[in-house]
C-alpha cells in the first residue's frame, strides 16, 4: 500500500506519521532552478537566487534522509546545473 504526502518538507515536525527512521522509500521532487528552461534565460537571476536553491534542495535532501529507515531508498529528483553540497 502507498500513501502519498504533500507538504512543505523543510516544515515537517517529527510527530505523527513523521517519525524519524519511519519511512521505506521517499520520493523527493524538490525544485530546481529552471536554469535549462530557455525562457527562463531571458530573466535575469541574481547569484543570490540561484544558491537558494540549491540550499533549499539540501534543506529537503536532509530532512528525507532524517526520515528514512536505515537501508532503504530516497528516490530523487532534483534537476540543477548548480552544485548543491
């Protein structure tokens, strides 16, 4: 059985189903920068806002990492041309 959770991931209390080390498998869909979307290349992004970002990213990747049980799986998909760690 899978049950699906949306919500802000750099907010999660550690209560309820959020328990740390409770989670099989977690799919994270954390934003990307939109660097290779071409439209976007008419926009000016200050430096700024681009490492928001990739912070924002590790900000998620972290608290996934504090929720999945020892030995199982993050699946990840985080699309950015800026180094995040």
């Amino acid at each position: 059985m899978v049950e699906a959770f949306v919500q802000d991931g750099t907010k999660i209390k550690f209560e309820g189903i959020f328990q740390k080390k409770s989670f099989d498998k977690i799919l994270l869909d954390g934003p990307c920068s939109g660097q290779g979307q071409r439209p976007q290349f008419l926009q000016e992004k200050t430096l700024k806002e681009l490492w928001s970002y990739s912070n924002l990213q590790k900000k998620l990747f972290s608290k996934a990492v504090e929720l999945l049980k020892v030995g199982k799986n993050i699946f990840s998909h985080i699309i950015t041309k800026m180094k995040a760690f």
